[in-house]
C-alpha cells in the first residue's frame, strides 16, 4: 500500500491472484476445439475421398452395362460390335478393380490406425520373392509401351542376404504401391517411358539409397512401431533390405513432396486430378515401412522423373527346407525384364485371334433366356414376354423420334476421367448429339469460347481449373454477350455445402455420379428449350 496524497482514509489495496489453472484449462479447451476440428475435416475429406472413388467408376460400370444388356437383349439383328461388348465388360472390369483397391487400402489404413495390423514373418529370399509382385504387372507395362528393368545392385551381395525372417507380403504391398503410381506416371510421358526397380542391403540403417534417394527421419513415434525385435523373429543377425523405384514420368515439385505421405492427400490437386487415387496408398505404404523397422523416401523434380526408395529391417536367418527353391525359380527373376518385354508379341497373337468372330444373327433362345428380364421364357410366360416386348419396341420408337428432334444439339462434355468422359460420349453421340470433349476446365474455357454451345456437362473435381472456377468464369465471359449456355454438374460429391458451391458457381444444375444414359439425357433436354431461346435473341 502507499498514499498517493488522499485523505488519511484513502489508499490502494493491491490483491495477486494464481490463475494458472484457469489459463491451462483455456489452453486446454482451445486444443481440445482445434483438434475436433481437424478430425472433423480429416473425416469429411475421408467422406469425400470415399464417394469420389467409388461413385466414379460407378457411372462408366452402368454405361457400360446398358451397352452389354443391349447387346444381348437385340434379337433380330445385333448393332453393337463384339469389339465394343468387349472393351464395356474390360472397362467393368477395370473399374471394379479399382474399387477393391480402394476398399483394400480403407480396411489397411483401419487397422493400421487401430494398430491392428500385424506382421507375420517367415523364411523367405527378398530377390526372388519380390519377382511375384513386380511380374503382375507385365500387362501394364506392355501396353503402355514402357521399358523395365529389375536387378539387386552389389550391396545386396556384399551384405550377404539370402535367406531372411520379414514379411515380404507386407512389404510387396510398399511395392506395388510404388509401381502402380510410377506406371500411371510414367504412362503418359511423352519422351522415354522407362521403369527400373533395384533392391540392395545394408548392415546398417540406410539414411539414402539409392544416393539420390534420402530418406525421411523417422520420430519416437514412428521408431516405436518397429516390430522386428520380438521373439517370433527369431535371434539372427540383423540387416536392412533397401528397394528403389525409378521412373521418367511427370515429377513431383519439392514442396509437394511431403504431401505425398498424408492421409487422403496427393502431392497437388492437379495429380490427383490427372491420375485418381485415394492419397492413402503413400500414407499406408510409410506406416508399413515403420512397422517393419524402416522407412519411405522421394527424390524428383518436376518434369523430370521420380525415385522412390524405402526399406526395412530383417534377421538374416538358415535355410532349413520348409521354403521350396529351384532353378526355375531364380530363372524367373534372371528372365522377368526381358519377358515383360517379349508379352506384347503374345497379346498380339491373343488379340488377333478373335478378329473373326461374330456374333449370330438370331441366336437360340436357350443361350439368352437367362438374361432377360423376368426370366427365362416358357409357356406360362410367354405371353407377359410378348408384353415386354412390345412395350420395348414402342419405347423405342419414341426414342428414336426423341433422338430426331435433339439431332445436330452441340454438348460440351467436361470430365477428367477417360473413362467415364469416352463412354458418356460414345452414348450421348448414338442419341444423336453432337459432342465436344475437354479433359479439364481450361480446355472448357477454351471449348466455349471457340464453339457455338447448346449445353455444357461439367465435372466438379478437374485439374488445371475445376469445374466450379470454370463455371464463374464463363458467367463472367455471358455477361458481355448477353448469352447463357445453361451447365449441367456432374459430381460424386453428394455433401449439401458441395452442392451449393456448385450452383453458386453458376451451374444450372446438378446430377450425382453414378446416373443412367437416360437421367443425363432428361437434364439435357429440360434445359435445351432454354438454350434456344437464348440462341434465337
């Protein structure tokens, strides 16, 4: 207390109070808000990731099962080639693939998060047993044209590696991982497309392989996975297998580089864009690394080509003869560059072979009957058949007057999947209109400005410029012209705030992937009257 001059009553009273844990509570409460916001847009971009690799494909299986149903239900005279039937049911194919490699990663991902996933080691040779994962992709490789090549430097022998205890299963799937992106990137490069995978040893922990490769550090955390001292690995001398993936693709910039290893990331929006994925493959494939006692690294430049590299701890450890080896086995390994190579000469052959075959004219009742809708035809259905029949042939003759009136309509069809943008086409120029495609949104700036328009399908999720970006700014480019070219969104999004930028970007309207041939179709039309109008002013 002091008197500052007041009356002999007068003073201050200073009083000193520990607010500590208030202030800790505070900070604790702003931790506990910012982590549940982070889940929460961890968990809506897993939402999203979800619904756009799975709806995707979902569109070009349906297409391409009204082709196949068409096909088989055309009685009199079969219009669809064999070639086309052929390439729908590989594009199913394809698609459903895709999806099982998706559910795949989500069930890994799972358990790995849950730490769930085990490890399960036995004998095996790293060499020999990697030529399994590497050999499933010979087609690939083969039909995108690119030169591969797979060996084991010297450090491999100078380790002495032959026998080892590891869970090579596992560590095929860091593998395939590696080779599925390196194909996909290397698949549309314009120069050299060549792929070479190396394997090499270490007694220590590797800090790069190959030189250019350096691999990320990895924390506490990360060390504290590593599996590889427990009992059931046995007692033997421990050794680090080192495996690289090189190839001449597009490239990754530097400040995307660590992007890549997030969850339900990839390195930008434009490589996610161009080449799909669910960004969890990278994210797994370093956690498995971490359970095996190793770890992940990139080396690239933009345009210039990637090298992936990780690897892993083993316990070196005696062949006993539980694990069968031979001649042809090593063969196999010694022979895999070269006959990846040589397959193209025998899909050649295969694919020659059924040039000549066609399909019958009036096949026998006995072969479709199953595939029909209701079912097989008897005698106590033949009648309600005949119904459906003619019920078909008059929906038919409706359509096909449809398709007169909407004949010379120009669509603009906006999608970054191949796929699904060559099936969308292919059907939408049957019914009679006439299609442009664009790969992303620039090339439908560019579609727009140098073509007369009658309507615009557009994706959402594109490289270069999206769908939404695209759509502003052709309402932009309209309000010189006075002209409104009315814009259909395609998206597998289906949350309500996606939807509303979408119309809020411009877009007249919305259809959720997947849809039928005849949804789009409807959508078109009610907006084609307005197209018209716009047109004729």
């Amino acid at each position: 207390m002091h008197d500052f001059g007041l009356d002999a009553l007068g003073g201050f009273i200073i009083t000193v109070a520990d607010i500590t844990p208030e202030k800790r509570a505070e900070f604790s409460q702003k931790k506990l808000a910012k982590d549940a916001q982070e889940h929460k847009e961890l968990q809506e971009r897993f939402i999203d990731m979800i619904s756009h690799e799975i709806r995707n494909p979902l569109s070009a299986i349906l297409h391409c099962t009204e082709d196949i149903i068409a096909a088989v239900r055309e009685k009199e005279d079969c219009k669809v080639p064999l070639s086309r039937i052929t390439e729908s049911a590989e594009t199913i194919c394809l698609c459903i693939s895709h999806q099982k490699k998706i559910l795949d990663d989500v069930l890994t991902f799972s358990k790995v998060d849950a730490s769930m996933l085990l490890l399960s080691p036995r004998r095996v040779q790293p060499k020999i047993h990697f030529a399994g994962p590497i050999s499933i992709f010979r087609p690939q490789l083969q039909r995108n044209d690119i030169r591969f090549d797979y060996q084991a430097d010297f450090s491999y022998a100078e380790c002495g590696i032959e026998w080892v205890m590891a869970d090579l299963d596992r560590m095929g799937q860091v593998l395939i991982n590696l080779l599925s992106n390196a194909i996909k990137f290397t698949a549309r490069s314009k120069d050299s497309r060549e792929i070479r995978v190396s394997i090499g040893a270490s007694k220590d922990r590797p800090s790069s392989y190959p030189p250019n490769v350096v691999f990320f550090r990895s924390g506490e955390s990360a060390l504290g996975l590593d599996k590889t001292a427990l009992p059931e690995w046995g007692d033997g001398e421990f050794a680090y297998v080192m495996l690289a993936v090189k190839d001449t693709g597009i490239g990754i910039d530097g400040d995307a580089q660590m992007r890549l290893f997030e969850r339900f990331n990839q390195a930008t929006p434009r490589t996610e864009g161009i080449y799909g994925g669910s960004g969890l493959g990278l994210n797994i494939s370093r956690r498995l690394c971490h359970l095996h006692g190793g770890e992940i690294g990139v080396s690239s430049k933009e345009g210039g080509g990637s090298t992936f590299g990780f690897f892993f701890r083993v316990r070196k450890c005696a062949y006993t003869g539980g694990e069968s080896v031979g001649e042809d086995d090593i063969s196999e390994v010694d022979k895999l560059s070269h006959g990846i190579q040589s397959l193209g000469r025998e899909l050649s052959d295969v694919k020659g072979s059924t040039q000549g075959i066609r399909i019958p004219k009036d096949p026998p009742l006995s072969q479709i009957d199953e595939l029909r809708q209701g079912g097989p035809v008897d005698e106590r259905t033949r009648h309600t058949h005949e119904i459906e029949r003619q019920t078909m042939i008059r929906d038919n003759e409706r359509a096909q007057s449809h398709n007169e009136e909407i004949t010379s309509r120009r669509i603009l069809v906006v999608e970054d999947n191949i796929i699904n943008r060559k099936i969308l086409s292919r059907k939408l120029g049957s019914l009679g209109f006439e299609v442009i495609e664009a790969n992303n949104g620039q090339e439908a700036l560019d579609a727009y400005q140098n073509s007369s328009l009658d309507c615009i399908l557009m994706d959402q999720e594109m490289p270069v410029i999206n769908g939404n970006a695209a759509s502003r700014r052709i309402r932009e480019l309209e309000k010189e012209s006075d002209t409104h070219i009315p814009i259909v969104g395609m998206t597998a999004n289906v949350r309500a705030a996606q939807i509303s930028e979408m119309l809020e970007a411009g877009m007249d309207d919305i259809i959720n992937k997947p849809f039928r041939t005849e949804e789009i179709v409807a959508k078109i039309s009610q907006f084609l009257p307005l197209a018209l109008e716009m047109a004729n002013k």
